[in-house]
C-alpha cells in the first residue's frame, strides 16, 4: 500500500516560475562576468601578449552565453508574465559591461513581486 503524503506533493506553478526566475538570474550574472573576462582578460591577452586564441575561446563562450540569454528572456515573457519590454530591457542591458549586474536587480524585484527592493 502506497502511503499518500499531502506535505509531499509535488511543487506549485508558481515553485516553477521561482525556479525559472533564479535560472535567469544565475545565467545573467554568469554573463555577465563573461563579458568581464572577454574584455579585461582575454582582449588585453590578444593584443599585449600576441594570443588571440583566448578572444577566440572566451569570445565563443560569451556569444553562447549572450543567445542563451536572449531566448530565455523571450521564454520569460510567458513562463513568468515578464514584460517584453523588460526582456528587451535584459537583452540591452547584456551588450554593456556591467549591464546584466544591474538588470539583476530588476529581475530580483519580478522575484519577489516587490518593485521598492
């Protein structure tokens, strides 16, 4: 006989959107840093140390970062009511150095429904 525990049930929607905001924010913040490293490691590597295979590896890895980024910011319209213009808002912000860090913030506020945070 299989014992039924209500405390185990499987998690709400609203548990799958919670967890879908923290993967975007981790994957912000994940390029973020990437852009930090193309630019403050990989670039002067290239150009003051005659290695352009770190732009190349760092470069790769950051544009695959970047496409992730971009379609899970359109996938967030809809799995967690995120407005579009906040989305784009996300894909701007990524282009600039320092930009997902600050967009963090924003997604944290859509986390806990708290625009004053």
């Amino acid at each position: 006989m299989v014992d039924s525990n209500p405390d185990q049930a499987s998690p709400p929607a609203a548990n799958a959107g919670a967890g879908f905001l923290k993967a975007l924010r981790t994957l912000s913040v994940v390029e973020g840093v990437s852009t930090l490293v193309l630019f403050g490691i990989a670039m002067p590597l290239k150009y003051m140390a005659d290695m352009p295979m770190a732009v190349r590896i760092v470069g790769s890895l950051h544009g695959f970062l970047f496409v992730g980024l971009a379609l899970m910011l359109g996938a967030a319209v809809s799995r967690v009511s995120m407005p579009k213009s906040m989305a784009v808002l996300g894909i701007v912000a990524a282009i600039f150095p320092f930009g997902p860090f600050w967009f963090d913030s924003r997604l944290r506020q859509l986390e806990t429904g708290n625009p004053d945070s």
